[in-house]
C-alpha cells in the first residue's frame, strides 16, 4: 500500500528512492504507527541499487517497500543527474538517534533485532540512557535463519513494540522483513544494517569531516578493507546511472 502524502519517488536504475528529509522520515513513522497496518522502511544506497540489478527479490523487496531513504551519497548524484534533486542523505546510522529521541517522546517502543550477541542490549542501553523515557520493549540477536523464526516471532509479539529495527545486513534484513512482517503485528519494520554496531562502539563510524565530504564509504574501505570488492560497484552505478540517461 502506497501513501499520498509521500512525496513522489525519484526512480534510480529501478529503485525507487523517497525524496524525505530526516524530518520527513520520522513524520512518515509517526502516520505508519498510528494507522497501525504493518509497514517496511528501506534505506537504499548505490551498493543496494546495484546488489538489486543482480537480485530480482531484493529489487521486488525495494519496489515494494512503503519508504525507501536516500542513505548515499552516490545517490544524492544520480538525482541530479536525472533531475529531481533529493533534498538530504538521509541515514540509519544518524536515522536510529533521531528515531530514538522521537520514540522517547511520543511514547513509541522500539525492539532491536539482530548483530552480535550482546550489541542490541548495549545499544539500546546507551539510546535509553541518551533519550530517558525511551521503552524498548526487547532485544534479542536471532538471525535470519528459517530455524530461527520461531523463538524470534514469538519474542516480538510477546513485546508487542511499534517499531522493529533490523540489523542483519542488506539484503538479509530486508528480505526477511518483507517475507515475515505481515505476522509480526509490527506497524513499522526496518533493516538499519550495522547501526546497532556504531551506537554500541563495536564498529566506530567515520570522522565528522569525512563525512561531511562524503568520503564516509572511504573510511569504510579503509577500516574494513574486505569490501572492497563490494565497492566496486560504486563506480558501476555510476556508469549504469549515465548510460540509462542517453537510453
């Protein structure tokens, strides 16, 4: 189900990707909680966008989802490129504060699914200790694993939280989200990646400097230099994003 007071999605090689603002994003959750009908929110980013040409379910799991946010720089570029400009990147790892702080402040409850053991319980130790009044309804680690399924169910409905936050990984996380939310009696569902892990301090983000000079995927590189063949996709999208221009 398509919302009209979203506004309308900027299309990027497939995905559509929501032009919000960090504000626009938490105003969407709060008409989701209070509807009340299980929703997912995406972020997208251009590895996402290209793991999605490879992946028809993940695409599926994009088109589909009820908010797509423009967590990428690279993204931000190929709106302009295409000419509806998005007005911020909007991120999981700075989203999951904000969403906290406003949580904390409607009386929202939060369930952390997902990382290493240990990590949920300590990131949701610091988002309450940050935002007092903040009710996380529960933590648990699980996995995506069918086997899995089960144990983690029954913990969510027993919890009973107004947002689930997902951190398996894309596209994991997504397309469990998409496969089970329908059961979980969530309104909203979202996959935050490794979020858990910087409020947690297992992973530290990039520098303030970088990443106001959008070299955050940089430090990625460097601090994790196993990705680097995933960041070979960076260019790749760009080149896909020019040549669907002269299509």
């Amino acid at each position: 189900m398509k919302d009209r007071f979203l506004p309308h999605p900027v299309t990027i090689l497939g995905v559509p990707v929501h032009p919000v603002t960090f504000e626009g994003f938490l105003d969407a959750v709060a008409r989701f909680i209070a509807e009340g009908d299980p929703r997912q929110i995406c972020t997208a980013n251009p590895e996402f966008v290209m793991t999605a040409q490879r992946q028809p379910e993940f695409m599926a799991v994009l088109q589909n989802a009820d908010l797509v946010l423009p967590d990428g720089v690279g993204l931000l570029w190929a709106a302009r490129r295409l000419g509806r400009p998005l007005p911020e990147r909007v991120t999981g790892s700075d989203g999951i504060y904000l969403l906290a702080e406003r949580a904390a402040r409607e009386g929202w409850t939060m369930f952390l699914l997902g990382a290493q053991p240990g990590v949920a319980e300590k990131t949701a130790r610091i988002l309450q200790e940050r935002f007092p009044g903040l009710r996380v309804a529960g933590t648990y680690p699980g996995s995506p694993r069918d086997e899995d399924y089960p144990e983690i169910v029954r913990r969510i409905k027993d919890a009973r939280p107004d947002i689930l936050l997902v951190a398996y990984g894309a596209p994991r996380q997504d397309l469990w989200i998409a496969r089970h939310k329908d059961d979980l009696d969530v309104a909203v569902s979202m996959g935050v990646g490794g979020a858990f892990d910087f409020v947690a301090g297992v992973q530290k983000r990039a520098p303030a400097w970088l990443i106001r000079l959008n070299l955050e995927w940089l430090w990625r590189l460097i601090t994790q230099p196993w990705r680097w063949k995933r960041q070979l996709d960076l260019p790749r999208f760009a080149w896909r994003v020019i040549r669907s221009m002269d299509d």
